[in-house]
C-alpha cells in the first residue's frame, strides 16, 4: 500500500511539473530507492552495454541514487554467492574470503586507487580489458586485481567502488575481476565520534558521500579544504544517528534518509564479504598490507618448514572464513587478528620478525590516535609466511612511504621492494600499476611489468 502510493505521488509529479525542484524530485528518487534495497535485483548490468571502461564510469557518475541503491544490492547478492561458489576452468575462482588465480593468463594488479578513477578507467580501455574479457579467449585471458584502499577523501570514492563493483557483478567479466579491501574500507566503524569529513572511522568520506548525498557532496570546494561545509552536513542530527529506524518512517524526509542509511550499510556489508586474500597456483599472493602473522602463522620457521602439506593447508584455510557472513551484521573486526594483520600491517625491515601486541598490534597507524591494529614485519615473517603458502612473490599497498633501509628498494613509480615483496601504490601521485603472466613458475619481483597508465579525463 504504501510503494503503491509512493508510485502514484511520482507519476504526479512528473505530470504535473515541468522543473520539479531538486529537493522534491530527490526525496521522490530516493523512495524508490528505498523499495529497491529491500528486493533483490534482476535485470543485466550496465557493463554488458558498454564498449569501454570510460562509456560505464561516465553512465555511473551521471546515475541516480535509486540506480545505484539497485546495483550495490545486485553486488552484494553475487558477491555473497562467489563465496562458496569454487571452480577450476581457467578463471579466478573463490574459497570464502581466499581468491584464486588460474596458473595461465596476464594479471594486472592496483592497489590504493584511493578515489582514483580516471587513471584505472584509462588503463583498462589502453589495454582493451572489456573486449578481452567478453572475447573470453583461454589463450588470452586477462584478470584485473584490486588490492584495497580503493577509498579516501575524494569526490569519487563511491563512483569508483560503484565502477568496480559493477563490472564484478557483470556476468561475462566476474571471474576476471577480484576486488579487495583495504584498511580504508575495513576500518572499525566507530559510530558518531568523527567529526572529520576525511575520518578513518567514516571510511575515510564514503559515509558523508553517501548520507549527504553525491550531488550535494560534490559541490563543496574539497580542494580549498572547506570540509567544515561537509561536516556541517553530516551533523544536521538526522545524519548523526545512522543507525537503521526502529519504526517503518511515515514522512518523506524519514523515507530519504532511511534509504541513503541503507545504502551505506550496503556498502559495509559488500566490504565484509569481498576476499580478502589473492593466491595463483604459481606462487603469487596479494593483498592490501600484509599476511596472516600472528598464531596460527607465526610457528616457528623450523615448525613451519616442517608441517606436512596436509599440515600447511590446515593453516592456510584459515583464510578462508575471516568473515562471518551471517545476517547480524558485524562491522568491525576489533578482535579478527588475522584480518588485521592482512588489511593494516607494515613493513619494517629493522625488524627481524614480528612486532605487536598479542592481542592489537603496535604499529603506528591507527584509528583517531588509537594504535594500528596490524603487526609491523620484518623479513623471518615473510619467509615463514612463504614457507607455508608456497607463495614466492607478495605484492602489496597500504605503505606508499618505502622505508630508509639498505633491503629496501626503490622500484618504478614510488613502487618499491622488500626482498621477495613488492609494494606498489595506484593513488593520484603515483599512478602505477604492474602485471604479471600467471604462467610463469615460481615468480619473483624480476618478473613483474611496471605501467604508469594515461591520463585522460
Ligand atoms: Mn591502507
């Protein structure tokens, strides 16, 4: 009864006004929007029409909150599904939150776009990403890898995420596609203490594009850091409390609200439920900081070397289910060391294995001036890490300054190298990115293609 008089209220309007006022014809789209959260999604998606990257990032900037609420909920279903949906046929397949890469294909990898969308959008058409994956070629398979931070403060942290996982929910170029999350996306949800735009603890911006609404975030000046605009925005007090409404809303303004709250609880959730870790069957692994660390991962190297292979695939499933999918939603993993240790960890090459707390880590990131919930890793880690996963080559982002130490080399645009592991960093300054052929046994640093991608906006 009440979508049927949703329905009529906007066939109203649209008749009857020629220039509905902004105000009215928003709260009228996000209605819509509303039913749309509620109710799984059918029809293709957008990427199927498109010819190239920029044709789809430029239909979803310019589409609607009711739109976009309907391809976020599309996402989320089929990312739920390549959960527990593995197959072995020359594609990226998935375990619960370990993706896998066939042992045969050219694989591109990013990591910390961080809002970026011109430079990943110019890369891929440069490389004919959309036509090979719909060409479906097995001699020339192409697999686009994104390794987190894909967000901050920027006007296009939610087209990007929109961009990716839009082309992830496309039928012809899911299994090509593993997106991800950082720490930006994975950072605890600490509700109503940011009074930063740019926060951690509100995923770095993607909460105030989302509540305040695209349009009206956009046309703050961020560049003349007028965030007080945005914080001003985000305080009105309807915007404070996030929380969903315990009563079915009555007014429009309730309706509208509700619905860009279900939208950013959308988007934690689909955080929740992407991998979390890459593996090809030829030694590489990615991911957006670091590996599993701390127990069960920390045995001794001689413990480690010794573990029968039954042994070591009894470790590593542990990165299969670090996230509980289940319908109470959890939004922050305070206490999933594993996870933190992957999304939040460092490199430093001072130490020999592994500094940080048992419990929360002790390196110096962090939440609000909370320590970082990751370890600090020195090269035994790595090793050991190595020794059990096979893996001879770990490519990471997350740490854009390369440490001062004699170990430490400095790579191709400000990528740089830690003895078997390269971190790399996609975001405005640095716009680079590498590929590998996933044919190659036992890869290594040496084998991986440096690529600064055109910009072209
Ligand atoms: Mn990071």
């Amino acid at each position: 009864m009440v979508e049927r008089d949703g329905a009529n209220r906007k066939t109203t309007n649209r008749g009857a006004s020629t220039t509905p006022d902004f105000a009215e014809r928003e709260t009228d789209i996000l209605s819509d929007a509303h039913s749309c959260l509620s109710k799984p999604a059918i029809e293709p998606t957008t990427a199927s029409l498109c010819s190239s990257a920029k044709e789809l990032a430029n239909i979803i900037r310019n589409r609607s909150f009711a739109e976009s609420a309907h391809a976020l909920r599309r996402a989320f279903e089929h990312l739920v599904e390549c959960r527990t949906e593995p197959c072995l046929d020359g594609k990226a397949t998935q375990v619960g939150d370990l993706a896998l890469l066939p042992p045969k294909g050219r694989v591109f990898l990013f990591s910390d776009l961080e809002g970026n969308i011109e430079d990943v959008v110019s890369a891929l058409d440069e490389h004919k990403f959309l036509a090979r994956m719909r060409a479906n070629d097995p001699d020339d398979q192409v697999f686009l890898c994104i390794l987190g931070d894909s967000i901050d403060r920027s006007r296009s942290s939610s087209v990007l995420m929109e961009f990716l996982l839009e082309l992830k929910s496309t039928p012809e170029f899911s299994r090509n596609i593993i997106i991800l999350p950082g720490n930006h996306e994975l950072s605890m949800d600490v509700q109503g203490l940011s009074d930063k735009p740019g926060d951690a603890r509100n995923r770095l911006g993607l909460r105030d594009e989302v509540l305040v609404g695209r349009e009206s975030y956009q046309s703050i000046d961020l560049a003349r850091e007028d965030t007080r605009a945005v914080a001003s925005l985000c305080h009105e007090p309807r915007f404070r409390d996030y929380r969903p409404f315990q009563e079915p809303p009555t007014t429009d303004d309730d309706r509208a609200h509700e619905a860009r709250v279900g939208m950013w609880l959308l988007f934690n959730d689909i955080f929740q439920v992407l991998p979390k870790m890459i593996m090809s069957g030829n030694g590489l692994c990615a991911a957006h900081a670091g590996f599993p660390a701390r127990r069960p991962f920390s045995y001794p190297l001689e413990v480690a070397t010794s573990l029968t292979n039954e042994e070591k695939h009894e470790v590593l499933m542990g990165i299969t289910s670090l996230t509980d999918i289940s319908p109470e939603r959890s939004r922050c993993h305070p206490f999933n060391r594993t996870l933190d240790d992957i999304s939040w960890s460092d490199v430093d090459p001072t130490i020999d294995d592994l500094q940080g707390a048992p419990l929360v880590g002790s390196n110096k990131r962090g939440v609000g001036g909370v320590p970082g919930p990751g370890v600090a890793w020195g090269y035994r880690a790595l090793e050991r890490f190595s020794e059990i996963s096979g893996a001879t080559l770990f490519i990471r982002g997350h740490q854009a300054e390369a440490p001062s130490h004699p170990d430490v080399t400095p790579l191709a645009n400000g990528s740089w190298r830690y003895k078997t592991c390269v971190t790399i960093n996609s975001s405005r300054n640095y716009s680079s990115f590498v590929s590998l052929d996933l044919s190659i046994q036992s890869p290594g640093p040496e084998h991986l293609k440096f690529h600064t991608p055109l910009i072209d906006i």
